[in-house]
C-alpha cells in the first residue's frame, strides 16, 4: 500500500497546533487522522504529590518515545492502533485507549514533533506555527483554568519552571526545520494555503510503507 502523507504540526505551548490539526481533520474527512504526540506523556499516575509538583512536560523525556514511534509505524503500514489515553488531573493514563485507524493524510500534532530526529525525518510537510510568547502565555492560562481546572498561581510556575526554559532550549531552536513557519497572528489565509497543498500532495506517488 502507499505511505499515507505525514503532516506535521509544531510550536509552542498554546500556539494553536491542535486548532489547526483539527482544522485539516474537518476539511479532509475521512481521508485523514490525527496523532497527538500528547497521548504519549509517561504515566506517572503512581508517583507521590511532591514528585508530581516537579514533573516536566515540557522536556522531551517526557514521552514515552518508543511506544510513539511504534504506534506511528503502525499507521504508516497501514495498521489501525490503539492509542493511550493521557488524563492531565492524575498524570497518568486511562485504562481505557483510543482506536485510530489509518488514512491517506496523518496529521502528527505534538511540540516535539520537529524536536524528536526520527519524528521529524519522516514527515512530508511539516508546520511551526510562531506566536508571541504573551499571547501563548494568555492562552495557557485560559485553558488551563477552563479545561483543566488548574489555577492561575500553578500555570504560572510551572511556566516559569518549566514552558519558557524548555521552549527556548528545545521547541523554538527546532523552528528551523520546518517546512513552512507560520506566523499565525499576521496570516489569516494560512490555513487555506496548507490545507490545497495536502490536496495537492496526495494524488501524488507515495513511497512505499
């Protein structure tokens, strides 16, 4: 069978990646799926409050990196997989997983994606959707506060401890292998243009899977 089209979103904390992954999602269809590098964080449900309160989601370790690659692989050849399932309030998973079956188009939504070597050699059009930090900083504080319930005292911190050191050391160095970078505030039609290249693309000859 043809290797499905790897498309690959990248950027900071709150940059918009998942908006726009799911943006493509809903125009394509079913000709697309989506695989959020997110799922992948190590379970740390068992670990004690205090080590809890140290975690750092923001370093690359903390993705269960081989168990990515091999549920990426598998949707590559064209094998459905049954993904984690990462709740956020516990630091851990679920029991329960979710079933992603493959497409033609598979959308890799993750700030790691352009950070982890054998993630980002293999996507065909890669995104780093560049957004002022305040406004980054902005939008975390609202979603953690609504989604998350999460107060604005630990948002802060773990921004502080964590998001910025780790964004200027890991995320924004890997800006520069992205295929496309995106300045979101100031180009509205981004989304479009991205969206008829997939199109575009995928009447093309894949490469085997």
């Amino acid at each position: 069978m043809k290797r499905p089209l790897l498309v690959g979103i990248s950027g900071g904390s709150a940059s918009g990646k998942s908006n726009l992954a799911h943006y493509l999602k809903n125009r394509l269809g079913k000709r697309a799926s989506v695989f959020c590098m997110d799922w992948y964080y190590r379970d740390n449900s068992g670990v004690s409050r205090e080590k809890a309160d140290k975690l750092n989601f923001d370093h690359p370790n903390a993705i269960e990196t081989p168990l990515m690659l091999k549920h990426l692989r598998e949707l590559m050849a064209g094998r459905s997989i049954e993904a984690p399932i990462y709740k956020y309030a516990i630091h851990g998973r679920l029991p329960e997983t979710r079933h992603v079956e493959p497409a033609e188009v598979l959308i890799v939504d993750g700030i790691f994606v352009l950070v982890e070597p054998k993630v980002q050699e293999i996507m065909d059009i890669s995104v780093y959707i560049d957004v002022p930090s305040d406004v980054r900083l902005l939008r975390r504080i609202r979603r953690d506060v609504k989604e998350r319930h999460v107060d604005l005292e630990e948002t802060l911190r773990v921004y502080e401890r964590c998001v910025r050191p780790m964004h200027m050391k890991f995320i924004s160095p890997a800006a520069a292998r992205a295929t496309f970078r995106w300045h979101q505030l100031d180009d509205d039609g981004f989304k479009d243009r991205v969206y008829n290249l997939i199109k575009k693309r995928i009447g093309e000859g894949r490469k085997p899977a």
